[in-house]
C-alpha cells in the first residue's frame, strides 16, 4: 500500500457500534506507514475508551474543541492543515446530519469544515435509518459537495437485522483510501524534476551551496507518480532520509553544470519540466586541485555565473511545459512576474525566503511552506500547508494548465518528434563508430 506510505490520515470516529472497529483500520494504516491521528467524538468515547486509540496510533486522540491543552499542542487549525486526507469510519447518522448542515460544535465537525483536504465517510449504522429519506438526502447532499462515501456493506448488523449499513470493511476502506490520492491527472505523461541544492566546489574539502533541503522538489516527484506520470527526478545533494517511490527514476548530480548536462539530455523524452532545484548562480572560476591553506588575512574567491538551467531547457525544448520557482525574500510577485517572462515558463510557483518568510511558512528545510502561483493571465495563493499536499495541489493544477496549452496549441509537440529522430540518429550512429 505504497500511496499510503508517510500521508497524514485523520481518522474521525463517532457514535456506532462499530466504533471498536476503528482500531483495524487504525493498524492497517500503521501498517502501510501512514500517520494516524485520531479524532473522537463525545459518542464514540461512549463505545470505545480513547486510550484504546492512543495506543494503537501512536498519539494523543483529540476529543474536545475548546481545550486549554491540546489548542497549545495542535489547535484545530493546525490539525485541518495537518491533515493529507480525512477519513471518518465510522461515520453515523447523527453525524451525517450534522456535517451537511455544516455544525461546527465538536471538534471533528469544526474540523471538516475547516480544512479542504479530501474527506470520506464510512457511514455505519441500522439498515433502516440508512434508508431513511432523510439519511439519503444528506448523503446525496454531500456527494454533490464533493464528499466521498465508502460503502456501507449490507449483511447482518448488530442489532440483528440484515440489509445496507454495515462499516466497509477494513481492508476494502484502506484501498477506497489509497485510490484518493492516485489522481491520474498526469497519466501518459513524462515528468522531470530538478530538486535540491547544487554543489559548486572550491578545493576538494569545501564548497559553495545553500540551504535547500530538496524536500519540495522530491515532494512534487512523488505527487506526480502518484498522478500517474512517469517521472525522472534529477538530484542535487540532499539528506539521504528523504526519499521517493521506487518507480521514480533518480539521477543523482552534484554541480549546476551537471544537472544542467542531465536535464538537456533527457528533455527529449519528457513533456513537463519542473525545476525546483535552487541552483548555485555562480561557481569558483577555479576549483583548488588541493586543500588551500590559510596563509593570508583575507581572500579573494572569484566567481563566475552558472548557466541558467531553466530558461536554457526551455529555449532549446520549446515543447517542454515548463515550470520555475522563485525564492524571494522581497517583491515576490513582481519578481514572479519577472521571472515568468525572463525565462519564457509557463508557470512560476513563488515563495518567501529567509527573514520574509514567517515562522508558520517554514521555507528551507521546513516540512510546511506557502505558495503563491502565476503564470500568464493567472495567480493563485496555496495556503501554509504541508509540502507533500503543496505538492497534490501543485500537480493538480500543473495538470489542468498543461492540457490548456496543448489544446490551446500553445506547445508544440511535433518539434519534439523531430527532436527524437535526431537523438535516435545521433544514437545509431554513435553505435556504427
Ligand atoms: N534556476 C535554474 N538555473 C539557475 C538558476 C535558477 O534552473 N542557474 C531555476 C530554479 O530552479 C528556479 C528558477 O530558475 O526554478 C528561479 O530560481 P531563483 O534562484 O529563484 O532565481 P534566479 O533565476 O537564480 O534569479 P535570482 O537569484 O537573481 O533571484
């Protein structure tokens, strides 16, 4: 269950006999190394004590919307933005009702309402108030918002009866799961990421880089498979904890004139381009062939700028749908705006940097941040959030703009064809000698 793996999941359990069956999903979740936080309502604790769900996840369960100690901990807000996905199993009638009507009173119907991550219910309660017109009229209505229902089974139910409202099974629930973040917005499509820092050497002890962390960029890698592309990651050097799926194919690089080296060989194969790697401007002119010693007080290092992997992708593979990112620490739109046109992108995902950037926006290194997008004729602002489901919304909309512009005629592909005969020539003739 590899969509799973590392996703934020909050798991609402209300009032229903089923309720003791939260703790299975609880453990499948753990089992495909997904992070689960649980959220209870006053009904639920009436069926099953929180501690039981404390032990299985791992963490404290949040039961209560104003309370002193867990707002100081992860208040509401935090938790909705925490969250990747939020699933409520099961999910009874009473709190069907209450959701449709957007009831804020308890803490995971405040928390529904505020956060936008995808939400799923799995309605558990007696065959005949699942009938009840009511019952359906509020699930038609959530439907219709976009809310996501997981059965409920029919078969025989504690009270005795027999018919539809039985919890979805555990194991048929964590699939329904999974299936929400597999998107398919990219399938059919290549993808090349470039992330992380580069590494511009000065002697064979010391260089010059900056604080990337690459966590963004491999974020994106891993929300672009998950959208269904192929995707080729080309990494700088980054910490060896951060990783992506198996399927995405790695190349590891350590200067700017490498990864630029890498990025226009594979252009040919690739239909969108991302470049979330904060590359090195410049370089020493001259990289030491030995440790240099300090014998003077002070040292001139002379540098000279790098290529501009970017906007020299671009020009040479117009067809690429190309996107930049620009870390700012002042006029961020206007440098966006800049940026957009400079480098002849399609889209430039800006973000503050350094003393702009607020402590709640993370930035280098953080596992949050805060987007702001454009591109021609268009912005949107993507709210603190997570990297990884920064990275969802990114694709999503990197998605819907790339078919824009292939429909609209905007790129032209057939320059790529021509660019593959070229290669594949080039190829067999390098074989022949
Ligand atoms: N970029 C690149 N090659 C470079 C410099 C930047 O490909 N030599 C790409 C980055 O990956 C990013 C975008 O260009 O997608 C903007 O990078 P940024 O560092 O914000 O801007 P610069 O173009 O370097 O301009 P400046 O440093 O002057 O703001």
């Amino acid at each position: 269950m590899k969509r799973l793996a590392n996703k934020r999941i909050l798991l609402g359990i209300t009032g229903s006999i089923a309720a003791y069956k939260a703790g299975e999903i609880i453990r499948r979740l753990r089992d495909a190394n997904a992070d689960v936080r649980v959220v209870m309502t006053q009904g639920a604790t009436e069926f099953v004590t929180p501690l039981t769900f404390q032990a299985l996840s791992g963490n404290p369960v949040h039961q209560h919307l104003l309370d002193n100690d867990a707002e100081a901990a992860m208040g509401h807000i935090e938790l909705a933005r925490w969250a990747d996905v939020i699933l409520v199993a099961p999910a009874s009638a009473d709190f069907i009702s209450r959701l449709c009507l957007g009831r804020a009173n308890d803490l995971l119907g405040a928390l529904c309402l505020a956060s936008h991550v995808p939400l799923a219910l799995a309605p558990a309660m007696n065959q005949q108030m699942w009938k009840d017109p009511a019952t359906q009229t509020n699930v038609q209505t959530l439907r219709s918002r976009g809310v996501l229902l997981f059965g409920p089974d029919s078969g025989e139910q504690a009270c005795g009866e027999v018919g539809e409202g039985r919890l979805m099974q555990p194991h048929a629930l964590i699939d329904a799961l999974a299936d929400v973040f597999a998107t398919g917005s990219l399938t059919g499509q290549t993808v090349l990421i470039t992330a992380g820092p580069t590494r511009e050497a000065i002697d064979p002890v010391r260089y010059l880089s900056n604080h990337s962390s690459g966590k963004m960029g491999y974020a994106l890698a891993t929300a672009a498979m998950e959208a269904g592309a192929e995707v080729i990651l080309i990494s700088g050097p980054v910490d060896k904890s951060l990783l992506v799926p198996h399927s995405v194919k790695t190349i590891h690089v350590t200067t700017a004139e490498q990864m630029l080296e890498q990025t226009q060989a594979l252009a040919h194969k690739a239909d969108i381009l991302i470049a979330a790697a904060a590359v090195a401007d410049y370089r020493p002119v001259l990289a030491n062939s030995e440790k240099i010693k300090k014998s003077t007080e002070s040292m001139m290092l002379q540098l000279q700028r790098n290529p501009d992997i970017l906007a020299t992708v671009k020009r040479q593979s117009p067809w690429l749908f190309s996107v930049g990112f620009a870390a700012e620490t002042e006029n961020l739109e206007l440098h966006a705006r800049q940026k957009l046109k400079d480098k002849g992108v399609e889209m430039i995902v800006a973000n503050w940097v350094g003393h702009a950037a607020t402590e709640t926006q993370g930035t280098f290194g953080s596992d949050d941040n805060a987007l702001k997008l454009f591109w021609d004729g268009g912005e949107l602002e993507l709210g603190v959030s997570s990297k990884a489901r920064l990275a969802r919304e990114l694709v999503v909309l990197i998605a819907s703009q790339y078919d824009n512009a292939i429909q609209s005629g905007r790129l032209n592909k057939e320059q790529r064809e021509v660019e593959n005969v070229v290669q594949l020539r080039s190829h067999s003739h390098d074989k022949k000698n």
